[in-house]
C-alpha cells in the first residue's frame, strides 16, 4: 500500500504542475514553445510514475526511491509556480513575471532539469527491474517467462520497443533452454551474476571505467520506511578508504525513517541508535 500511496502522490503533484502550465501557455505567448516543453517533460514523466502505480511487479525498492525523488522535484515545481502567483494568481502572475531571462525563469529551468535527469533515473530504474526473478528454498534462481514477456510488452507501449526490461532481453538469450514445466527458466549463478553486472552497466555506466581488479562500492536507490534504521556504511571502521570508486545516489527514507549512507563511528552509531529506540 504505501508504494502504491508513493505513486499515486507523485502523479497528483506533477497533474498539478501540467495544469499549471497548460494554463500559463495560453497566457505568456512569447514562451509558449519553452513551457510546452515544459508541459511535455512533465507528462512524460507523469506516465513513467503512472505506469509504476499501475504494474505491481515494477513496484521495486529502487523504483519507489526514483518517484520519491521525482516527488519532491514535481513539489518544488508546484511550490515555485504558486510563489511566482502568490499575490495576483498563480497562472496570472506566472505569465507576468515568467520574463525571457529573468530570475523565476532561470530557476524554472533549473528545477525542470532536475526532473529531467530524475525522469531518466527512474526509466532505468523500470528497465533493470527484475520482474520474474524468483528464488526457491533451496536458493535456485529462475525466472518467470510468461511475467516478464507480459510486463515487458506493457513497458514497451510506454517507453519505446528499444527500452524494454533487461531482464526480457537477457531471457532471450536463452531462448535454447526450454522452460520448466511451472514455466519458469533457471539460472546457473555464473548466468546470474552476468544479469547483475549487465543491469549494473547500464544503471551506472561510469563504472565502465573502472578497472575489474579495483575495489568500489555503489550505495544508490535504497529505501527506508516507518520507523527504520538503515546504515548503509561502515561503522567505526571505514572500510572504504581504499575504494578507487563509490556512488552514492538517490537514497530515500520515508516516514520516520533514519538513513545513514556514510562511515560513521560507534559513537554516532549509538545516538542513532538510542534516538530510534527512543522514538518507537
């Protein structure tokens, strides 16, 4: 229930913001052609969001964690249209004041390039899903055919047939290896740990260049809830001092979550630890 909350908040602030500019369009003719754009980039990104609350099976942490982010950006958005209208109307005052050049627009197209890169964020985020992956009790991996070659039609009607899930191009590749009779395919650990480094890849792309042999760490679209505590560094002794690479990206807590995505010491670790107890 709360991913489908997450998602339906993210979509009702960004139909907010569309309606916003829809709105302004009809009033500042002069930048009718960047507001659209505007427009267009919000829609976009309202489907992706849609298409999440819509599909359970793409309601992955990392998935949850992007919209959050993408919430809090469309929020932003909202907050600056109506601060821009704050005295003679939102659409009134946005056209007014919405000047080629001018301090409101500059920071309108910094927030809507936040949500670009945020928009992209969670397209990758839905493509390396792993829609179908299962794990039996005795820990081998399989995945579900006929869920990933559903879910990744419905993917495709939204972003495109060249962005499908991973998963759906990988299983291909298997396409010599009939299915069990539950209709699912297994893995060997070698095939599994390639669908890994190949999502990885594609997420992360820097990565590639990283040498193999050197150590890194990647700690990006974790998400916490309720009343969690979730360390996800080292405690008290930093581990990552010899790192030649660490990313640590778009990490949200929700609720009354704590999230700590850094070395911290036995001290601080405590602290937290005594404010959570205390807080229960």
């Amino acid at each position: 229930m709360e991913v489908f909350l997450a998602a339906c908040e993210a979509s009702s602030v960004l139909l907010t913001v569309c309606q916003l500019i829809k709105k302004a369009v009809e009033q500042q003719k002069s930048l009718a052609a960047v507001l659209r754009t505007y427009g267009a980039e919000v829609e976009d990104t309202k489907d992706l969001v849609d298409l999440v609350k819509n599909q359970e099976p793409l309601q992955t942490a990392a998935v949850i964690a992007t919209i959050r982010r993408v919430e809090a950006i469309g929020q932003a958005l909202n907050k600056h249209l109506m601060h821009i209208g704050k005295d003679r109307g939102p659409v009134k005052e946005f056209a007014h004041q919405l000047k080629q050049g001018s301090a409101d627009q500059r920071e309108l197209g910094s927030i809507m390039e936040q949500l670009a890169v945020a928009k992209q964020n969670l397209i990758v985020q839905i493509q390396i899903a792993n829609v179908g992956l299962t794990k039996d009790v005795n820990k081998a991996i399989a995945i579900n055919t006929k869920l990933v070659m559903e879910m990744n039609e419905v993917v495709q009607k939204t972003l495109g047939q060249e962005r499908g899930l991973k998963i759906a191009s990988f299983l291909a590749g298997l396409e010599d290896r009939p299915p069990e009779p539950n209709g699912t395919v297994r893995l060997t650990d070698v095939e599994y740990a390639t669908l890994e480094m190949e999502q990885i890849q594609i997420a992360h792309p820097e990565m590639a260049s990283v040498s193999p042999d050197e150590k890194r760490r990647i700690i990006c679209n974790n998400l916490s809830s309720d009343q969690a505590l979730h360390i996800l560094g080292p405690v008290e002794r930093d581990m990552w001092y010899d790192m030649a690479f660490i990313k640590i990206e778009n990490n949200v807590a929700m609720g009354e979550a704590i999230m700590v995505s850094y070395p911290v010491t036995m001290e601080v670790f405590d602290k937290l630890l005594a404010a959570r107890t205390r807080g229960k």
